[in-house]
C-alpha cells in the first residue's frame, strides 16, 4: 500500500484537506487489516505472497517489512 504524501501551499488547502482525510482513512483501514504470518524472514513472505513493500508478522511477534 502506498500512503499519500500532502504537499501543502497557501493556494490548495481545499485539496490538502482531501488528500489528508485520504491518507488517515487509509491508515486507519491499514490497521484494521489483519497482517498475514508468521513468516520467518523475507523469502518465507514471499512464498506466502506478501509483496515487496508489505508488512508481515514474525514469529517472535515483531512486524517485518517486505525489502526483497
């Protein structure tokens, strides 16, 4: 998932308004999606078709981020 980045000037703060109501709605549906795991490592979340980017759970209960 790729969250929105605002920039923010004196001339779009209608549209900075919307590109932030985006943003925190995604992060919140982001929080209430369950992760998929336990993945020992990377390439365990990849057989497990988490994406690159994409976070997981390890087994020790930490979150991993997909890089490779």
């Amino acid at each position: 998932m790729n969250i929105l980045r605002v920039p923010v000037t004196a001339g779009n703060m209608v549209e900075w308004v919307r590109k932030a109501a985006t943003a925190i709605n995604q992060l919140i549906q982001a929080s209430e999606a369950p992760l998929p795991g336990p993945f020992a490592d990377d390439s365990a979340a990849n057989t497990g078709g988490v994406p690159v980017g994409g976070t997981y759970r390890k087994p020790d209960g930490t979150l991993g981020w997909r890089v490779s």
